[in-house]
C-alpha cells in the first residue's frame, strides 16, 4: 500500500526494485507528442485495485495478500495457478491486514485495528472461519515479527505491561500458549529472533541518524553492543543467518551509504559483505538459506538483488516484467518467488512462478475503463536550490502540457520529515495529472536515501531550510517550459502536510492554494503529545525536531498556528477523527484561524480514519474535493474566487 503520507522516520518499507538510469539535473522527460487524454474521476481511479504482501501456502497453490477489492482492506487468497482472489476476511468496518499463512496448515494471521486508532491487534483465523484475537486488551497495541526456525511458534510484541515499550512473546502454532521472551524494561526497539531462539537483537536510537545495535543472548542472559562507535552512524539489522552463526547488519560507519555488514557473533569479527553506491536498505535469508535478498535504495527507487546466499553473486532472474519489483517473498521451499511490480503509472501487480523461469501477472488491478496510455510514467529529476544543494524528485508531466499550452504545477511533499518521495503509484498524484497537473513530488533537504548528510540538513531547521527547498522547486518547474508560474500549488500529507501550512504561513506569498493532509500546526503540543508507544523513539524525535521543554521558542517560531494570521492562500484540510499522531486539534485550530483571515477554508474531517486514509469511499470523497478544490483557485477566474 503506497500512500503521500508518513510521520515516523524509524519505519522503512521493505521492497524490491528494478533500476532506470536517473537523470540529471538537467535532463528533462523525453520528448512526447502532445496529447489529450481521457479525463477520469478521482472514483475511476478508486476502481483500481490495491495489493500489497505475500505469505505462500503451504502447498504453494495460493499467496496471502492485503487488498482493498472490497472497499475496504481485507485479507485474501490469490491462486497461483489464475483466478479471482478469494477473500478470506469480510470486514466492512475496519481494515484488516494479512500477514502469513501458517506453514502447516491454511489458518492465517492478519491485523487490525478500531478506525485507524493505530491499536493493533493479533487475530487468527481458523480454516473454518473462526476468528481469535490472540492480543485481546482494551489499550495495548501488538506487531507481529515472524516465525520460529522450527515452524513450530511465532513471535509477537505488545505494550500491554508498559504503554511506552514493546515485549516479545512466543505463541505456540499448536494451542497458541504464550511465553514472554524478552521483557523489555529499558526501552529498545526490537529486532530479529535468531531460528533457535537463543539470540534477539536489541535496537537503541539515539537520534534519527545515529542508532545503535545490541546482541541479547537469551541463554547466557547477558546483552552486549555490537557497534559501538564514535560519531553520527546509523545501524539497522537485518536478518541472523540460518544456523545462528552471524548477523546481517545495514551501517553508514565510515560512508555516505549504508553497506551491509557480517558480524560472527563466536568471534565478534564485522565485515563488509555487499556495498553500492547508495544505501542497502535491508536483507533477509530465505527460510533454507539457499537465497539471499537484498535492498537497495537506488535514486527513488528500491532496488532489489536476489543473491546466492554462500556467494553473495546475482541469481538470474529470467523474464521480469518492466519498471519497479518490490515485496519479494520467497516460498518456504526456496522453488518460487512472488514480488510486485509497477512503472508508476499504474497499480502493483502481483506476480509469481519458479524461481528459474518467467514469471506470471496473477492480479489485474488497473480499472478496465483507464486506458493505461492517458497515464504517466514519473521521471526522477534534479535542480539546484536556494544554496546550490541539489535536490532530487520525481516529476510527472501531463500529457497535454506543452510550451504552447503551459499547464498549472503542484509541489508534493512527503510525510516522514525523514521520508522519501519514490517512484510508484498513488491515485491520488495520477488522478491530478491526469487533470492536467504538473506534479513536482520532491525529496527535500532531509529526505532519506540520499545519504547521511543530506538526511541530516534539515535537523533543527524544519520549516526553513527545508521549506527553502519546497520554495526554490517553483523555478525548476518554470524552467520546465511548460509550467505556469503564476498557477502553483502545494499538497501534503502528515509532516508534507505542515509543509504546506508552514508555506502558507512563513512563506505566504509562495503558493496560490494550499491542501493540507492532516498535517502538525503546533509543534509544542504535537511532540508533547506523541503516541505512549513512540517511547523507545522519542528522545531520538526530540534530537532531529526539538525538544518542546528546551526548544519551545523555535517550535513556537516555525509552528503554523502561530503565524496563521499571515495565511492568504485558499487552504482546504483534511483529517482523521481518530488520528493519534496528529491529532484533531491540530487541524481544528488550524482552519479556525485561517477563517479570520477571510481567505477561502474548506475542512473535512473523517469520524471513521486515523493517521491516513484507507477506505475507498472516504479517499473518493476527499480527493474529489480537493481537486475541485484546486481547479477552482489554479484554473480559470480562480484567483477573484471569494469565501
């Protein structure tokens, strides 16, 4: 599931990618005959349908997925041999996410949570349809970390005992007794369990940039750091290897990039073991040890290397289909492989087969009525911002612009801070291009995967320097020779959504219209406020943005709310009721103030959603209102529009 939004910068999707040449900074899209396209609803587009994960049976005759085919996130079956998927959750109300089928047997584990309260918790669901929550509490919220080497348990966490940190439990595949492995009373992040259950890997962040790793041997009782260092270096795990020997590891020790390190837990020896010229994201061993994947965040895109496990070489891959693969999941018996893959300007579709030959599309998720030709293929660009620091991000270009006939823009900026704009679908962005948009999803200063010290620009200067960066992209798209520079707008969502309120405010003269995705206001209030299990991240939030104690005055200086009187710009918001990392207050107060300006205030709130929007009725709704929205203000008479 891709979405414009994301405030938490720990999180990193797991994807694999093919990868195109980039350009530079001045290279354009090629050239194209210009055309009119069908226009289509932002509902036409709702008709698409989303899929994302892959957990194969034990048979290998169906793969496990999350869709919203139903309107709604579901759990279903898709048959490896063709054919309609086949839901296995009806859930009408709240969305439930699929997360592995069991290996014996075809009983399945999936999540949900109470209207995107973010308050997961563990179900599983019988062959016959019999549903259990296995974390059942009224305030507790669960993540499930995988199986067992031996098939014969799976991991999860919850914060049941303490609201601020995460536990870890076994859970018995047979009768689903509970034991409590590790009780986490100092606050780490968890990592990965070693198949014999002896090893866990503990995760201290200090701040965004600078993370470390600690071995906790659950048999000797004792817990060492593996990667002490000086300096700023962030460390990620990855996977153990099969027999327990050695951890995998992504580190930035001594480098722009993170490599991936190999560290032998007998000797404590570290190594290298794989290195590009961008960051290894991730990597993880398939359950025999025979395949090795590994992620590279390659300029926008996350590319993907299936390695042979002993000898780190390519394994060739024949017949993959065109554009970005990513969601790679190897069967258990190391024979086949799914994956996802999109050019961007349509759906993921999943795709599966023997791991030696082609393999085939088993979803067909664009909506018939779309010709894939009226959409558009992104292009990653550069330009030069306020400073000379190039900033990277991904261009989509109607088709009908043209010098002759220039087009009005619109600047994307992305969750996170520390997020990062990426080349793959999301409706909404195709459903403005296709209504003759310009769309400029820009990696501001501080974006991740442009190496440490660009993803550390912005620490302590949000709302400035990287604002200068999302003010400096007008030229660029000018530049472009077929923008209208008097008919640019700003879009975004959770941090990209106070984005667009601290250009409206600190910047006001910059935007015609700005559309706000349940994005902070209040700087104070919403660090003050952060989610309970955020505990273990928190300090390390409060080094990049600011400690509301100790830095209030700064907080205070670039926070919206407090500047709303400047707003001159027609402002549409939108927001989740049940939102608990930004909460409604935040876009309550926001869009009171802007009223008293007398400028153009549309608002939207959502009783049935939380941080992000995940039902097909509700995102029809509201992205339907916000391109009328900025049709009204960047198209036509728009600028006399009144209140």
């Amino acid at each position: 599931m891709r979405t414009i939004t994301d405030l938490t910068v720990s999180a990193a999707l797991i994807a694999l990618a093919s990868c195109t040449a980039p350009a530079d900074s001045t290279t354009q899209p090629a050239i194209r005959k210009t055309v009119t396209p069908t226009e289509y609803s932002v509902g036409d587009f709702y008709k698409n349908t989303e899929y994302f994960g892959a957990s194969w049976a034990p048979d290998r005759q169906r793969i496990l997925v999350s869709s919203n085919l139903s309107g709604i996130w579901n759990a279903y079956a898709v048959p490896t041999g063709g054919g309609a998927p086949q839901p296995l959750t009806r859930s009408t109300m709240n969305s439930m996410f699929a997360l592995s089928y069991f290996p014996a047997d075809e009983r399945i584990l999936y999540s949900s949570d109470e209207g995107g309260n973010e308050l997961d918790h563990i179900y599983v669901r019988s062959t016959n349809g019999a549903v259990r929550d296995l974390t059942p509490g009224a305030k507790l919220k669960a993540n499930y970390r995988g199986w067992s080497g031996d098939d014969k348990s799976f991991f999860i966490s919850t914060n049941e005992r303490d609201a601020r940190f995460f536990d870890l439990y076994e859970i018995a595949a047979d009768g689903y007794q509970r034991t409590q492995l590790y009780r986490n009373t100092d606050g780490y992040e968890l990592g990965p369990v070693s198949r014999d259950k002896r090893f866990l890997v503990l995760v201290k962040p200090h701040t965004t940039s600078d993370t470390d790793i600690y071995l906790h041997d659950r048999q000797s009782k004792t817990t060492k750091i593996i990667t002490a260092h000086t300096g700023t270096v962030s460390n990620t795990p990855a996977d153990f290897s099969v027999d327990g020997s050695k951890l995998l590891f992504a580190s930035n020790r001594g480098r722009e990039f993170a490599a991936l390190f190999s560290y032998d837990i007998a000797s404590g020896a570290t190594v290298p073991v794989y290195e590009q010229n961008w960051d290894i994201v991730g990597a993880e061993f398939s359950k025999t040890g025979k395949y090795l994947t590994v992620y590279v965040n390659e300029d926008s895109r996350y590319s993907g290397r299936v390695l042979d496990a002993a000898t780190f070489a390519p394994v060739p891959l024949a017949g993959m289909p065109p554009g970005t693969v990513r969601g790679i999941s190897v069967s258990r018996d190391d024979a086949a492989f799914a994956f996802y893959a999109s050019d961007g300007s349509v759906p993921d579709e999943l795709y599966a087969g023997p791991i030696t030959a082609a393999p085939s599309r088993l979803t067909n998720a664009l909506n018939p009525n779309i010709r894939r030709d009226d959409l558009v293929v992104p292009t990653v660009v550069r330009f030069k911002s306020y400073d000379n620091v190039e900033i990277p991000g991904v261009l989509y270009k109607p088709h009908q612009a043209s010098a002759a006939g220039k087009a009005p823009g619109v600047v994307l900026v992305h969750g996170g801070p520390g997020g990062q704009a990426q080349v793959g679908y999301v409706a909404l962005t195709q459903a403005l291009v296709n209504h003759g948009y310009v769309v400029f999803d820009i990696n501001n200063r501080g974006s991740s995967g442009y190496g440490k010290t660009f993803f550390a620009m912005d620490d302590k200067k949000h709302g400035e320097a990287d604002l200068g960066d999302v003010v400096a992209s007008k030229k660029m798209l000018v530049d472009t020779g077929y923008v209208d520079a008097a008919r640019i707008g700003i879009v975004g969502g959770s941090y990209g959504g106070y984005m667009v309120l601290a250009a409206l405010t600190l910047q006001p003269d910059a935007f015609k219209v700005g559309v706000d995705l349940f994005g902070i206001s209040n700087w104070v209030r919403t660090l003050t406020s952060i989610p309970p299990w955020w505990g273990s991240f928190k300090d390390a939030l409060y080094a990049e943005m600011g400690d509301p104690t100790t830095d209030s005055e700064r907080l205070h200086r670039v926070s919206p709310l407090f500047n709303a009187d400047k707003i001159k710009a027609p402002l549409m918001v939108l927001q989740g009721a049940n939102d608990p990392r930004v909460l409604k207050v935040e876009s309550d107060e926001i869009v009171a103030a802007a009223k008293k300006n007398g400028v153009p205030v549309e608002y939207i709130v959502f009783p049935d959603e939380g941080h992000g929007f995940v039902k097909k009725e509700n995102e029809i709704k509201g992205y339907t209102a916000v391109i009328a929205f900025v049709d009204k203000y960047l198209k036509g008479a728009a600028t006399a529009a009144t209140p």
